[in-house]
C-alpha cells in the first residue's frame, strides 16, 4: 500500500469537513478525534482504521488525527510526518488547513501539551469519538485525559462515520471492482475445479482442505493464473465450506473438518484487495431432486425482488420488507425457512453495521455505496417422498439450505444496481449429475407424462458423468462433428466433379487441366464475393462454406476443407 495522491486526499478530506460543518447526521459535534493503536498481531480491523486508509491511504499506526472545522490536526512520528509533508505541500483546499504535530514516544510530556491545546480550543464543546473501541496506545490515553480536563463532552460517532465512509468515489469504486473479479476467478477456477476433481475422480477430500486451498488463491492470486503484485490482496475470512446436511448461512459460520459430500455444497470467500472488501456464495447441487430445483427457482426469483428494490433513495429495510412479502404471497411455506438479515454494507469494514439489510433499517440507499447481498433459505426440509427417485449421497439429507450472495453497486436514479461478482447462478452452471440413471429410471412426476423427446432429454444429461464437464468438452465434440460435416460435403462435391469431368471426357475425349482446380472452386471470380464483406475483418460465408481473412488488405478467400481447427478465446481474460 502507498499514500493516496494528494487530489484524491483533499478530495476526500473536503467532503468529510463539509459534512462535518453542516451538522448533518452527526449528533452536533464540534469535531472528531481519531486515534489508531500500534500494530498486534491479535488486532482487529476497525473503524479507526478504515478512518486513516480512506483518507491517508494507509493506517498510519500509533498516530492520533483530530479534524475541527476548518482544519485536519495529526500526531505523528517524526517519519510519519515526514511522508505526510506531501500532501500537505503538494495540495491544498480552500477554507480547510492541513497540520502535522510531530510527537516522541520518550516525551509525553510534549504529546500531553499539543493534545491538551488542541481539546482546549474545543471546551465546552462536543467531540466526536469512536467510543465502542477499547484503545490502548499512548496517544488515546492522553485525548481521554484531555478531554476530561478541558471539559468538553465526548459522543459516539462509530456508526456516522461508518455512513460518512459508506458512498465510495471513483477511486474506491475501481478498487471494489478488482476485488470482485479476483473473488469470482478464485470461485470458478480454484473451488469448482477442485470441487468437479473430486466428483469426478472419486477423491475423499475434507471441507477445510478445500478452505484452506481457496484462501491460499485469496492470498496469492498467481496460483489461478491472475497478474498481480505480492501483498496486495488477501481473504476477508476463512472461506466457508459447508455440505452433508450442516449448514449455517450467517455470515458468521465456519468451516468444519468433515468430508466434503456429494450433495448441496454451499462455498463462501471474500477477496480484501488494498483493503476494499468483495465478497460473494454460490451453491451447487449434485444428483438433486425436483423439489430442491423449485425451490432454487423461487430463491433467484426472491433474488431478482431483491435487486429490483436496491436503488438509490429507497430504504435499505425495503429488501428485507420485499422478500417477506413475496414469500409470504407466492410461497409461504417457505416464510420460515427465511433469515432475517439479507446481507450488509462492503468497504474498508468488511461488515458494516449500521447497512445491514433487516426489516428494522431505516436508512436509505445512495449512489455508489455497495452492499454484500445475501439471499438464501436455512435447513429446508427433505422428505421420504421427495428423495424416492433420489441418487447419490443426496438421499441421506433430511434438511438442507441455500445460499447466493453477491457483491452489489447501487447506481444513480431508478438504474438498476450493478452485481459485479459476475459468477453465473443459473440452474445449469450449478447443477451436477454424477450417479448414472437408465431410461427406465426416468419417471415423471404423478400426473406427469413425458414424451419420447423429453425422455431421450433427460437421459442425454443423466448419462452424463459431470454436467460442467461435458460442457467443457463440447467444444472438442462440435469440432469433430464439424470435421466430419466438411468431410463429407467435401466428397459430396468431389462426386459431383467426377461425374461432370466423366460426362466431358465422353463428349470432348479430353479433360482440360483446369477441371481439377474448379473440383472446390466456389467463386469463379472476385465479383462474386458477398456484397457485405468487409475491408479489415474476418468474416465466414456460411452459404459458400468459405472463411475469407484480410491479408495485406485484401480479403483471401480459404474454404473450409483448408482450416484445422478454430479457437474462441477465453472469455475471462478480457476481464480487468
């Protein structure tokens, strides 16, 4: 991490003492006093810290800032200060002065002056704090000292500046981005390949094993082929594991050391990247059943009320409001087996708490403050008469839940917010079939019948090891198919040669040399070409069966019978 560029500081700086001077949600205070404890090893991220990051770009530990109107005060090291004299020279904003004091630990006497002079221009006043922290450093005993002898009075302020912190500028904004992409490539090509690995090779492997391989990816990236330099991204948490029938869907849960089980696998990971926060979970399903399938159809239904409702000036209460009303309504059933919290407020906290979306919040949604939505339904029961066509491990569940959760943007306006954890939550990207079923096995539901079409259907899919898999081999099977298509046009047109160059050979008794050039000719000059074709791209004509390429900045026609083999690039690499 390095110091923030002085425009961004001011930038920050700016709005903070602007929201500060008008008063507007911050219980009348005079000013706030922000100190930061030296670095542990057992210390907590908190709202101190994220206090300094958002405006220094780093946590500057040991350190003491106290912002008055018209001035930002910090006590400093002498090193400390020293790289802040760049911000301080470098930029600079009208109304609003930027001073360092420059503190020695062996002098506390000196430390208790500056202190005592600055909370002294304060008497009589409010002072903001961040009063739910237990500090210990040498420069927060000394602010509570001061402010005791001054007289002034002393107000809790973590959950306003928590919303003061909550909308992100673009630079922020950037850095959420990042995270999510990582977060989404470590899901995809760390968690769900080891996840088909083990279906796929029958291999015994235990949830925190599992856990553990995805928090090495959170912290060092590299290992799924993403660029980035060393330290700057890390795990919000220990990945969440959870399969076999226990689950826990807070965010509170945790990974336990039993085996992974073939049945509903719920994954959650969040990716901290320069300390800005993305977080997200899927489930996946193996070898599930009709009512489970339902019931995720009415989860990503429940999901999109959600999202409709997550705009700009409406109460962050109304998703939790939204989701009782449609349960209630469309399955109600179901109301009981819904949490009460749908997720929180992402920044430098990883869980804010004054966003968290329940019934009873009150505050409203802004532009470009993001959230962690959490949709999901906790131990869903899994009856006898459900399971009875069951294959799989699935068949020992008795309860089970489900989980999504993405990280979300809100925009300006009535535009709907911006999910950008961008990994597919679709029925058929999470649902896995591995244990084989006979077309005789394949019974439709009572008062169901299948046609001949929709059995030969269901057989394609359960004859099928790894739905994912056979997915990805898709490719090399449409390729083959293709090969053999151009094979065999290629001998029905060399037939068709044949036998007009027999028929010219019985009419003329000779066969001009240009006959086994004309046997794939399709164009007999370039005045035939496609009238659309254009200048400088690849284009195919799919009548002609030809692939014309700019060369030199002319198109050169190659028929198909020429090509090898065609690759589309991956799509995930155009991903920044």
């Amino acid at each position: 991490m390095s110091l923030l560029v002085p425009q961004t500081f001011w930038d920050r700086l700016s709005l903070l003492h602007d929201s500060l001077a008008t008063g507007e949600c911050w219980n009348d205070v005079d000013s706030i006093a922000v100190p930061i404890d030296p670095p542990s090893e057992d210390a907590a991220f908190t709202k101190s810290s994220a206090f300094f990051i958002h405006l220094f770009g780093l946590e500057l530990h040991d350190s003491l800032a106290m912002l008055c109107k018209g001035a930002l005060h910090v006590l400093a090291t002498d090193e400390k200060c020293a790289m802040l004299k760049a911000l301080q020279e470098e930029g600079q904003s009208a109304g609003l002065k930027f001073q360092l004091h420059r503190v020695c630990k062996d002098n506390h006497e000196s430390t208790h002056a500056i202190l005592a002079k600055l909370v002294k221009s304060q008497a009589g006043r409010k002072i903001g704090c961040l009063e739910k922290i237990q500090f210990q450093s040498t420069l927060a005993l000394a602010l509570n000292k001061a402010i005791q002898s001054a007289g002034a009075e002393c107000i809790d302020v973590t959950s306003v500046l928590g919303m003061a912190l909550s909308v992100k500028d673009g630079h922020a904004l950037a850095t959420f981005r990042k995270a999510a992409v990582v977060t989404h490539k470590i899901l995809k090509h760390s968690f769900v390949r080891l996840l088909e690995d083990a279906f796929d090779q029958a291999k015994s492997i235990t949830h925190e094993e599992i856990a553990t391989h995805v928090d090495e990816c959170c912290e060092h990236p590299s290992k799924v082929n993403i660029k980035s330099p060393q330290g700057h991204y890390e795990s919000c948490y220990f990945p969440i594991v959870q399969s076999g029938g226990k689950y826990d869907i807070r965010p509170s849960a945790s990974t336990n050391g039993e085996t992974l089980s073939d049945d509903v696998i719920i994954i959650s990971l969040g990716v901290r990247y320069n300390f800005h926060c993305a977080n997200m979970a899927r489930t996946f399903f193996v070898d599930p059943v009709e009512s489970v399938r339902l019931n995720y159809s009415i989860l990503l239904e429940l999901r999109r009320e959600c999202l409709a409702v997550m705009l700009a000036g409406r109460c962050v209460g109304s998703v939790a409001e939204t989701a009782n009303r449609f349960i209630r309504q469309r399955c109600p059933h179901l109301l009981k087996f819904l949490p009460k919290n749908f997720g929180f407020g992402l920044g430098l906290d990883f869980r804010e708490s004054s966003l968290i979306m329940n019934a009873k919040n009150q505050r409203k949604f802004a532009q470009n403050m993001v959230f962690n939505l959490a949709i999901g339904f906790h131990d869903l029961e899994l009856t006898d008469m459900q399971k009875a066509d069951a294959q799989g491990s699935i068949r020992k569940l008795s309860k089970y839940s489900m989980l999504i959760a993405d990280t979300v943007l809100i925009q300006s306006g009535d535009e709907p917010p911006d999910i950008v954890t961008k990994h597919s939550v679709e029925w058929k990207d999470v649902s896995y079939f591995i244990n084989e079923k006979n077309d005789k096995d394949i019974m439709p539901p009572q008062g169901k019948h299948y046609t001949p079409e929709q059995v030969e259907s269901q057989s394609a899919i359960m004859s099928s090891r790894l739905r994912e898999r056979s997915k990805a081999c898709a490719p090399d099977r449409s390729s083959l198919a293709r090969n053999e298509k151009q094979a065999e046009l290629m001998q029905q047109k060399l037939s068709v040669k044949r036998s007009e160059k027999s028929s010219a050979w019985s009419q003329q008794g000779q066969l001009s040399s240009r006959a086994d050039i004309l046997e794939v000719d399709v164009y007999q000059s370039a005045g035939e070409y496609p009238r659309d074709l254009p200048s400088s791209e690849v284009y195919v004509d799919m009548q002609g069966q030809v692939l014309f390429a700019p060369i030199n900045g002319s198109q050169v026609p190659f028929h198909i019978s020429m090509i090898k083999n065609a690759v589309q690039p991956d799509p995930d690499r155009t991903a920044t």
